[in-house]
C-alpha cells in the first residue's frame, strides 16, 4: 500500500508550527532563567526555519513520485532528528523530559518509509545520543544545564546515565517496531480488500453472464417446445427434441447455480444439511475437473448442522479446486461426511466433512503457514495466498473449525467440523 504522497507536504506545514513552538518555549524558558544562554537555541531555530523553508520553496517542482516521496521524507526526518538532538543538547539533554520526543519521528519513519530505512535511523539517533551521554560524563563535551530556581546543578551519576538512555533506548526501538507493525497491517489489509473487491467483481461477472445466457435460453426452450408440437408424430425427431429439451435444462440448472454462488450476501446461520452442500458443490465443481480425476463421495447418515448453506458451498468448492490441483498427474478425490464419535472430539455428535486427495501431500514445515493470508506456494501459477485463510474464518464464523493432516507424496486431508442443530443434538442426548 502507498500511503498519500500529500504526507510530504503535510509535513513541511507542520514543522512551521513546531519552529513557532521551539521560539516560544526558548524565550519563555530565558525569561524564567532556565536557561543561562539562549543564544545556541535561537542558532537551532534559525537553522531549522531555513531548513524548512528551503524545502517549502523546493516542493514546489519535485514530482509526486514514490522514490521523490520517500526521499523527501527521509531527508525531512534526518532534519527533525539533527535539529531536536542539537535543542536537547543546548538544554540539557541528560535531564530534559523531551528527550523522548524522539519518538515523533521514528513513528513518521515506521509509517511512510519502505524497508530497511527506519531501522537506520533508529540506529542513528541510539548511537548519537547514548554518544553524547557518554562524551559529557567523561567531560569531553561541556554541559549546558537547564537551572531551575533554588536548585544546584548535580554531577553526572553513570549509573543515572545508564537507566536514562536504555529508557530512552528501549521507548524508541518499542515505537519504531509498532509503528512498522502497524504499517504492514495496513498493508496487508490493504491487500485482502483489494483481493476481495476482486473477487466480488468476478462475481458480479459471472452474475452477469449467467443473466445474458439466462434470457436467449428461455426463447430458445419456448422455440422447442413449438418444435415438438409439430414433430410429434415422428418418434425419431421427438427423442431428438427431448434430448435438445434435457441439454437446455441442465443448462439452465447450471446457469441458476453459478448466479446463486456469485452473488455477494452475508452469512446466515441456519439449519443446515452438509450432504446437501457436498452435492450441490459437486455440481458446480463437474466441468473442472481435470481429465485422470476421479470423485468418490461417502456420505453418512448425519444431522443437519449450524451454517450457512451457500457458504460451506464456496469454502467446499474451494477446498476442492486445491485438491485438485495437488493432483496434476491424476488421482482420487474423496468427500465423505459423518459425525464425531465420543473419543473423537470434545464435542461428540458434530458434522465432519473430509475433503481428500492423494496428491504431492503439503511439507510439514508449510502445515502450520497454509492459513495464514498471502502464504502460498502456487504464486507463480496466480495463486493468492487467500483461500485457505478465508476458509477459515468463514468456517469460524459458523462456530466451525477446519483441520488439516498431509503426508508428501501421499496426499492432504481437510476436515470441516461443524456444530449440529439445536433440535438434533437434544434427539441425540434423549437417545
């Protein structure tokens, strides 16, 4: 995800308002006598205005590209950090509460740059200030303490220094890391919106076509049946329509299918049959498979479950189409239901639905990464990284859940447990 190129600007803008901020609080503080001599602060500020003033002018005629965004970024953060670091140092940087300020920027560094970038910087304002600490302690550098009324300027303890800079070391590594989490969550999110907006395009799509071979068909069935009134008196030319009549249904039954499994809806939980599901997606799945595919079902004498039909159709359909693609060379592909026995489950009499190849099988190290978002190992053959982690939580929101077991070279087997119906899991506690 890119975010706004307008950041770079936003940011010129704002750092008026901190160069407004730097000349009040230096002149309050030489007011008050805080601070023996201003005049390195007034040198900072006036450092810090033309620094910005340059890039104010200069944003005017670069162009709005990635690399030009975060170059500018990057050269604006390098500023913030060398200006604050100069203040803090001019105002006694070993006891100034707005040491941590410095979060600022990392935080502007995690969100807006890419890569390693962030990570440098936080490098060097680590090295920097816990320099600065240590060339003061052994007097190479001189002090300018801030001086409060009534108060003696106290030595430099190192156990004090030390305490301070891993403080002050540990809150910006915590806000550099968070704020590059966050950013990557952002992206990822980003990335499973656009893929789904995707996905409901190619549903629409598919509604849309399914309408358009919808229409014709209907003229097309009328025309025959006038047909066969007509030919009726030859058996020959009346099996003929017959047969045209059936191909037109089938059709039309497809047509119908793919329009209801397209259309975007929500999840709605209900009683629900998972045979019923397994059929009505072997269906939809009949012109896919590949040649060399055979599929075998085993349907049990089980209960009607809690989900949402149209749903376990589509995590089905998919759990499918990854079986057969583990298959290339051929195989078996096998859907049986049947209900959890007492020592199969802690919840005995729940709806199991096995989807099994025996294909390449998955590598055991990819078991535990298979329903994580954007993990795949097909990308090259357009595979997103989506399907199974969506299975998932499809089937969570139905208060299912999905395992898994594979062996290489032997196949892969998914189970779908789904809780059964309220009416019959009290038939089965009576028995």
């Amino acid at each position: 995800m890119k975010l706004p190129t307008e950041g770079a600007r936003w940011f010129v803008h704002l750092r008026w308002v901190a160069c407004a901020i730097v000349f009040a609080a230096v002149g309050v503080a030489w007011t008050l006598r805080v601070i023996p001599d201003p005049q390195p602060l007034w040198w900072v500020g006036a450092g810090m205005v033309a620094c910005n003033s340059a890039f104010w002018l200069f944003q005017r005629h670069w162009t709005s590209t990635r690399e030009n965004v975060d170059r500018h970024i990057a050269l604006q953060i390098l500023c913030d950090v060398v200006s604050l670091g100069l203040l803090l140092y001019f105002s006694d940087l070993t006891r100034n509460p707005f040491l941590y300020f410095f979060s600022l920027p990392m935080i502007i560094a995690g969100m807006y740059l890419r890569g390693r970038t962030p990570y440098y910087f936080g490098a060097f304002v680590t090295l920097a200030i816990g320099g600065v600490m240590w060339l003061e302690y052994v007097g190479v550098l001189p002090r300018y303490p801030m001086q409060f009324v009534g108060e003696s300027l106290p030595p430099l303890a190192g156990g004090y220094l030390i305490a301070t800079f891993a403080a002050f070391a540990s809150t910006l590594w915590i806000t550099l890391y968070f704020a590059k989490s966050i950013r990557a969550y952002v992206d990822r999110a980003h990335q499973e919106i656009r893929q789904k907006e995707k996905m409901v395009g190619i549903g629409q799509l598919v509604a849309g076509i399914g309408h358009q071979i919808a229409n014709p068909l209907d003229g097309v069935q009328n025309c025959l049946r006038r047909i066969g009134e007509r030919v009726k008196d030859d058996p020959r030319l009346t099996e003929y329509v017959q047969l045209m009549e059936e191909a037109l249904d089938r059709i039309e039954k497809t047509t119908k299918r793919v329009q209801s499994f397209a259309r975007p809806r929500g999840i709605e939980v209900e009683d629900t049959s998972v045979n019923a599901a397994v059929e009505a997606t072997l269906q939809l799945l009949g012109p896919q498979h590949k040649e060399g595919i055979t599929i075998e079902t085993e349907l049990g004498d089980v209960p009607l479950v809690r989900g949402d039909a149209y749903t376990l159709q589509e995590v089905l359909f998919n759990l499918c189409m990854n079986a057969i693609v583990a298959m290339p060379d051929g195989g078996v592909l096998k859907l049986r239901t049947f209900s959890l026995g007492p020592h199969d489950d802690l919840n005995p009499g729940d709806v199991a639905i096995e989807v099994s190849d025996d294909g390449v099988g998955i590598p055991r190290g990819n078991l535990e990464k298979i329903f994580e978002p954007f993990f795949t190992t097909r990308a090259d053959s357009g595979g997103t990284g989506l399907g199974l982690g969506l299975c998932r939580m499809l089937i969570s929101e139905m208060d299912g859940r999905i395992q898994v077991r594979s062996e290489l070279n032997e196949g892969t087997t998914f189970t779908v447990i789904l809780p059964r119906a309220e009416h019959a899991a009290k038939e089965t506690a009576k028995e």
